[in-house]
C-alpha cells in the first residue's frame, strides 16, 4: 500500500482591474465528498490538482473555466479507468467538448474556452496536463523550473529565435494563446512526467501570477517562506504590481510517500544505508488522527488530505546551537541544567507541557542521565556535508531568529532521503556541551514535520527505534502518540 502526505494552498482573486474573476480552480479536496470518492479510488486514480483561466466576453470565460473544472474531475474520477494518462486525457477532452457544444448551443458564449494546467500525483510520481499558457512549477531543493510550455504566440516566437525571453515578457501580444479548450472541437494536450520526491512544490497558476511575478522571484518565496506565508506572498506581490488580470494559484507540497517496511529489517537497514540507499520507504500512513476543536478523535482516520503547516509561536527562550563540525559523539557531555525551565516541577522532576505559554522551547532535565532534551520549532533546511558523505546538517531557524543545527545519519530517515528547504519542522535532541566557539551542539533525537492544524507532528527522521518513545515518555506525551505503519504521529497539547 502507497502513502501520501501533502500540503495545499490556493488562492485566487478577481486583481485590482477586472470586475469578473473569470479563472477558476479545483482540488481533490474539493471533490472527494462530492463525487464520493472513497480511499480505493485515490490510491488508484491519485490526486488531482487543477487551474483554469476563461476568456471570453458577458462572463463566458467564468463560465467556461468552471466547467472545465467540474468536468475534469468528474470525468477522471469516475469515468472508465484505463491508466492516469489516459484517463486524464479522456477527461480533458470532454471538458474541450463540453465548452466547445456550449459556446456553440449560446450565442452570447461564442468564442469562449480556457486555458487549462493540471497536475497528478500518485506515489513517485507527478503527472502534468496544460492546454494554454497557464503553467506547471516545480520547485525542488532551493531551485524552480517551468515545467510546461506556453501554447502562445510569443511563445512560439522565442522557440523560434524571433524574441528573447525579456522581448516576450513585455510583448503586447502576450496574451495571445495558440491553444485553449473550447476553441476547437478538439484539443491536443501536453503531458509532461516527473519523478516526485519529498520537499517537492509543485505550483499550479494562471497568467495573473506569472506575467507580474518572475520566475526568480517565486522560488525566492517559496524558498524563504512555509507554504501558506508564500501564498500569501504570492498573492500580495501581485496586488502590488497592479494585480491587471485574475491571480490563481495552487501549491502542493509533498511532505513524505514511500512503501512499507518491516520493523524487524531496521537494524539491517541502518547497517547498509551508506553503501545503499533505499528509496521508496513509506514514512506516512493513511491513518490520521482528526481531533476536533474539544479533543482528539476517538479513532484515527485514514490521511490522504491537506493540511497546512503549523505556524509556530515566538520562541521565549533556548539555547543557541551552531552546526557540529562532526557527527555528533555517542554520549554527550553533560550541561549545567536551566534554573528556570518550562514545565518543570516544584521537586525538579521531568515535566513539560509543549505550548506552555506559547513557547517553542523547553529543556528538561533527563533523571537517567541529566541530560538536558530541547524542543525546538521553525524554519528547517538540510545540507549535505559533502556529496559522499553518510552525514548531513540540519538548520533550524525559530520564529526568534535563533538557529540550532544537529547533524543527522542519512540512514535514520523514516522515510526518503530528505532534503528541507523553507519548511516549518520540529527537532528534539540532547543539549551538549559548550563549545570553545561559545556555541552548542545538539545531539539529534527526532526530527518532526508539521501533520495538520490540530498541532500534530509526524516523525520523518530518528536517531533509533526507541527515540519516538524516549520523546514522548519525557514530554509526558505517551496518551498523545498514535501508532500508524512505519510512521508514528505525536498531537501536542497546547
């Protein structure tokens, strides 16, 4: 069985010129309880993701994007089931001939169509259709690339030599599409396969974002930001310049995907991984925990939907942490133990309560060993020490500008081999001691990713198989950690 984890945003607005916001969007989210789409159907048909942009005149371009999006997934997700491309195929033409009968059956519609870009991710990989030039991102490890090709004329123009991509950029004819649905009875479509990989952010958007933002521009947003500040980001940028035609976007991020294990091949695993990595390890379930607003679900419910990363709170107090030169040694020395730390008691015993007082935080005396457990929250990046090496640093960046940084064993990965740029995470681990530097090191003990918006964390990377349990027994966070396969999620009490 496959396992997906993702996070969406999207947005769309009318911009500051046009009345009528005649771009339009739709996600598997949307749909799943329409169209009643029950787990089976995802795991075999994927999730789709999915912008149009109409045009045409007395609001017919409104109309025909809706219907391309209605019709799209109704169509992929409940017709015939042959294979993801030839299904979507199908389902983009009779979106194509869907609009085309309209305009033809309504003089007011004539002449209206859509452009039209879709994305599809199933387990490793990622699917893209575009009909026009609304385009396919695909922002991996600090860089972005267009995926698509504009069906426009300044489009063909530059592939032909005639204008550089800076002419066609601020061509008066920029506009013009050589290609849209419901212009033709009917349409070709292009398809573009990705391998997908965690960290990926594939961006969906109309002509409104990215006549006005740079390519450049967005990968330096989504590279700096968690996805719902980049959104927003997007969005305001684009209103700043003067926002002249419809903005519509969609971001999907892939957070982990990978494929069963079993428990008794770790030790093995953590043996061989420097000699061979081995992708396709599932470090996410489709069991997920659904808390309501009062509490945690009374039974986990199975995970295949969005959720937006934790924004995490200002950081009250910690340490600051610079990145080891070398892994980090076995056992760690000793820190003097905080006079003063959250959650701990009257008797100095073990306890902390994650969120006290909106902090980030804590350190908490170990009574095993004395050792001091820190949790810290924020923005997460991971570099590599050298392409041949088995280690790699982690940076995370607090909401206060404090860094801590660890170095962690790729072969600890739950998952893939991960690499974090611009996204919220989560690392526990040992304090040691300080540097000559003045600085500190921290021992890595877990490494979290955000699960959804009822503070819930899921474990991408451990330092052993008893790290979740040691984490949770010392935060008192045994009644809050729900089992799943090869993947455990911890609900914070905030």
């Amino acid at each position: 069985m496959q396992h997906i984890l993702y996070s969406v945003q999207t947005r769309t607005h009318p911009g500051n010129v046009r009345e009528n916001n005649e771009d339009a969007l739709g996600t598997v989210l949307d749909w799943r309880e329409v169209l009643e789409l029950g787990d089976d159907v995802l795991q075999q048909r994927g999730h789709l993701f999915a912008v149009a942009d109409g045009m045409g005149g007395h609001a017919a371009g409104e109309v025909a994007s809706n219907l391309a999006i209605s019709t799209l997934f109704t169509e992929y997700y409940t017709n015939e089931w042959v294979d993801p491309k030839t299904t979507l195929a199908a389902a983009i033409k009779t979106a194509n001939q869907a609009i085309f009968e309209m305009a033809g059956d309504n003089a007011a519609m004539s002449g209206m169509g859509t452009t039209l870009v879709a994305a599809l991710y199933q387990p490793e990989q990622w699917l893209i259709a575009n009909v026009g030039d609304s385009r396919a991102y695909l922002f991996r490890t600090g860089k972005i690339r267009q995926v698509t090709q504009d069906h426009s004329w300044v489009a063909e123009q530059v592939s032909s030599g005639i204008l550089t991509q800076d002419q066609a950029s601020h061509h008066p004819l920029r506009n013009v599409i050589t290609r849209s649905l419901g212009g033709e009875a009917t349409v070709n479509v292009d398809f573009f396969s990705l391998d997908a990989r965690p960290g990926d952010i594939v961006l969906l958007c109309s002509d409104g974002l990215s006549n006005v933002v740079s390519e450049k521009e967005m990968g330096k947003i989504l590279h700096a930001y968690t996805l719902d500040e980049a959104a927003e980001r997007l969005l305001g940028l684009s209103l700043e310049r003067g926002a002249p035609d419809n903005v519509t976007f969609a971001l999907v991020q892939l957070i982990g995907d990978g494929r069963r294990r079993s428990r008794s091949l770790l030790p093995w695993l953590a043996i061989i991984a420097a000699v061979l990595i081995l992708g396709g390890f599932v470090y996410w379930s489709f069991v997920r925990q659904a808390p309501s607003p009062a509490g945690p679900a009374k039974s986990p419910v199975v995970a295949i939907g969005t959720f937006t990363p934790v924004v995490t709170p200002a950081v009250t107090s910690g340490p600051s942490v610079s990145a080891p030169a070398s892994p980090p040694a076995s056992t760690p020395a000793t820190p003097t133990a905080p006079s003063s730390t959250p959650g701990m008691s009257a008797a100095g015993e073990s306890s902390a309560r994650l969120g006290h007082e909106n902090a980030v935080v804590f350190a908490t005396p170990d009574p095993a060993d004395a050792r001091t457990l820190l949790f810290v929250s924020g923005q997460g990046r991971v570099e590599p020490i050298s392409e041949d090496e088995d280690w790699e640093t982690l940076i995370v960046v607090t909401d206060a500008g404090e860094t801590f940084s660890a170095t962690l064993d790729k072969a600890r990965y739950v998952g893939h081999q991960t690499t974090i740029v611009g996204g919220q995470v989560a690392l526990a681990g040992y304090a040691q001691e300080t540097t000559q530097g003045g600085e500190q090191a921290l021992e890595p003990l877990l490494l979290l990713s955000p699960f959804d918006d009822s503070d819930a964390f899921a474990v991408i990377w451990r330092a052993d198989d008893d790290a979740l349990q040691t984490f949770a027994q010392r935060f008192g966070l045994d009644d809050r950690l729900t089992p799943a396969p090869d993947s455990r999620i911890i609900h914070l009490n905030r």
